[in-house]
C-alpha cells in the first residue's frame, strides 16, 4: 500500500475521545451550592416582603397621616404623645421576630402565596398567633399620636382595616392552617390567643 493511503487510513480512523468527568469534590461543592441557595431562599423572599412593608408603614401611612390631619382635628397629647415610642419599638420588634421566624423556622414567607412549610410556634409565636397584625397596628397607631394625626377619618380606617383582617384570619387563614397541620395547630389554637399577647 503506498505511504500516501496508508497515512489517509490513520487518519480516517479516529480514536475514541476521552469524556471529562466531574471530580467527587467538585459534585459535593455544587450540591452544597445549591442547598445553600435553597435554604437561603426564604430569607431573601422575607427580607423582600419586609422592605414593601417598611415602606408602607414608614412612609405611605405617615404621609396619608399627615394628609388627614390638614382636613381634621385631631387629637393633641403634647409632649405626652412621646410615649408612643415604646409601642412603637414594640411594635416593629413584633414583625421582625415575625418574619425571622417565618423564614428560618417555616421555610416560608408572611405571603399567602408562599406560605410556610412547618408551623411556627417559637419566639414571638409563643405568645400571639398573628404578631404580624399585632405588630403593625401598634406601629400605625403610635405614627398617629406621635404625628398628632388621630382624627376621626384616620381611626375610622383603622377600625375598618382591623375588622377586614380579623375576617381574614378567622375565614381564610386559620382553615388553611387547620387543613394544613391539622391536630398540632388545633392544639396551638387552644394555648395561644390571636390578638392579645399572652405572657405566661
């Protein structure tokens, strides 16, 4: 055979390609990667939700407050209206606890599309069942004196707001949570009240 065709014919005859294996190590590292991601989720999503809500209470509330207060009278405490401070701190320290806990203990969020997937019943759990609500109202109502914007229109809405979440909790949520965790909520109902905290 001349050297020419010989030379074609080791050419045309290919040799198998090595295939690239990922090392052991390099698998665990992207598997920690991910769980990492997935246990961090949650937390992102809450801190998410807290920002909206941080600047509606801390902004558009105070705003629409302040509006209010151009067309109403409102109700004048002086420099009594400063202890509204401590319901204040109180009352952010209630929905931070909240959140923390929906995430790092629920694996979830506050949001009703993204529930948590265990029951929460640590922390600020342990002495009301809606922290959250709790937490928000005393913030709203403590903006309203220490802003001297107690007018009628803006305890009306309040009145109001209260009264649609509390048919929101009693109609939707807690079914939800009954159906969902069944026996171990059921008892959690019948230790822990749903609006006002409970310290023993």
């Amino acid at each position: 055979m001349p050297p020419d065709v010989q030379n074609r014919v080791k050419f045309d005859h290919k040799q198998p390609v090595p295939t690239r294996t990922t090392p052991s190590h390099a698998l665990h590292f992207q598997g920690m990667n991910r769980e990492a991601l997935r246990r961090s989720l949650p937390a992102v999503k809450c801190a998410a939700l807290a920002a909206v809500w941080t600047a509606i209470l801390g902004w558009l509330v105070p705003q629409a407050m302040l509006l209010s207060r151009l067309d109403s009278r409102s109700v004048q405490l002086s420099a009594v209206r400063y202890l509204a401070v401590v319901p204040l701190v109180l009352g952010i320290v209630m929905c931070v606890s909240a959140i923390w806990g929906f995430a790092a203990i629920g694996r979830g969020t506050p949001a009703p599309f993204d529930p948590p997937r265990h029951l929460v019943m640590q922390g600020i759990f342990r002495y009301v069942r809606n922290p959250i609500y709790v937490g928000s109202c005393l913030i709203v109502v403590s903006e309203a004196i220490l802003l001297q914007a107690l007018t009628l229109p803006v305890i009306f809405w309040l009145a109001v707001v209260f009264a649609a979440v509390h048919l929101l909790v009693v109609l939707y949520e807690e079914p939800v949570l009954k159906k969902k965790f069944g026996a171990e909520y059921e008892q959690y109902l019948k230790h822990v009240p749903r609006w006002i905290p409970c310290l023993k």
